[in-house]
C-alpha cells in the first residue's frame, strides 16, 4: 500500500496519473495547501520542503520498513522503477525520459507556474512580469511541441516524461496559450486526456477537492510563506 499525500494540482495529479495507470494500491492522504495543511509537523516530517505531493510506500522492495518521499519528479522515477513500468530498460531510452522529466521539473513545472501566479493571482498586475512569465512558458510550449512532431508521445512510448508535463498543459488558457498554435503538441494533450488512467486519475482529484484552491482566505497561506513558516515549534 501507498500512502498518497495529495491536493489536485499540477504536481500532485503527475502521481495519481501514474499510480492508476500502473495499477498500484494507495490510498489517497489529502493535504489541503489552502488551509495551511502542509505546515503540519506530521506532513514535514516527510516533506520538509512543504510541498506536496508525498509518498509513504509501506512495502518498498528492500523489505526495511516504509520509505517516504517528497518531490513529485523523484516520487514519478521511484514508482517507474517500482513497477518496471513507463520508464525504459535501455540506456538511451530510459536517458531520454530522465531529460524531459528534469525538463519539465527544471522548466515548464516553474516557469508556468509563475505565469499562473503574476497572470491570475499577484494582488498587483504587473505587466514585465506577466509578460516574461508568458512569453517563457510559449517558449517552452514551443519546443515541447517541436518534440512531438511525428511522436505520439515524448519519448516516443508513454511515460513519466508525459506524465509530468501534461497537468502543467491542463491549465493552458490562464497561461495564455491557444493549443491551436501547437498542432503536435494540441494532438498529444487530446491523446492523453483520452486515456482512462488520466480520467480516473483527475476524477480522483475532484473528489478531493471540487473547488479552487486559491481564495481570498487562502492566499496569504500560500504566497506568504517564509522560513518562520517550516520552524519547528
């Protein structure tokens, strides 16, 4: 069994993702950011960077107890290797999702998520910064979709590369991008968004939460945080 400690954003649906297309047991731990939740000294215990998502495998394979996880790349590499599944056995294949797994954690993951923050959510709209944001996440959209021109799928077989990169697609519209712009890249989202792991997985995720996570109640929680945030008590 797997404990899943989740909220349904971008990063948390890249496991849920892949824990229902590999068809492991877990159970999902909700952890909502909102309400400050992932201050909790039982959460950091396992995550101490706040953030979640975050995994408790209870059956790891060397047999020593539970093994906890944080860092939604390095939790998606785990299961791959768990599972022998969505990450390739050869050298070059399984070098080629490392790349735009880290591509994705290194650059859309952040850069996207900066858009999201100056575009929808700053208290001051601040046109340099929404710009840049907007501009660098177009790039990045740019080569992913110059990636897949004659690909199904990024590293040519589904994987955790297309795992991590897709819920960081989902919200395109508050990014200010127009799949249509991306022909190859519009065809891999829809290819995705069709099969039935990502369905189960994004229903998951709304019975978790129905609602927007961010609120007038919620943002000093989550764009206020500072080292005073993670001290122990």
């Amino acid at each position: 069994m797997i404990d899943l400690h989740y909220w349904p954003t971008p990063n948390g649906h890249k496991i849920t993702m892949l824990l229902e297309e590999a068809g492991l047991e877990y159970r999902i731990v909700p952890v909502n950011i909102g309400a400050g939740e992932q201050f909790r000294p039982e959460f950091l215990a396992i995550a101490p960077n706040n953030r979640m998502p975050a995994i408790v495998d209870h059956a790891p394979a060397d047999g020593a107890g539970p093994l906890a996880l944080f860092e939604s790349g390095a939790i998606l590499l785990y299961l791959a290797e768990k599972t022998g599944k969505f990450l390739p056995a050869d050298l070059r294949g399984r070098e080629m999702v490392l790349q735009w797994l880290f591509w994705q954690m290194g650059g859309l993951g952040p850069m996207a998520g900066q858009n999201h923050h100056f575009s929808n959510y700053a208290p001051e709209k601040i046109p340099y910064a929404i710009d840049r944001y907007v501009r660098e996440t177009n790039r990045l959209y740019g080569v992913l979709d110059r990636r897949l021109h004659g690909r199904d799928y990024i590293a040519d077989s589904y994987s955790i590369a297309d795992m991590a990169a897709y819920p960081w697609i989902v919200p395109h519209e508050r990014q200010g991008q127009n799949l249509d712009d991306f022909p190859a890249l519009k065809a891999w989202f829809n290819r995705i968004a069709e099969r039935p792991g990502t369905v189960r997985a994004y229903a998951r995720g709304e019975g978790v939460n129905p609602g927007p996570t961010v609120n007038e109640n919620s943002r000093a929680i989550l764009f206020g945080q500072t080292a005073a945030s993670v001290k122990p008590a």
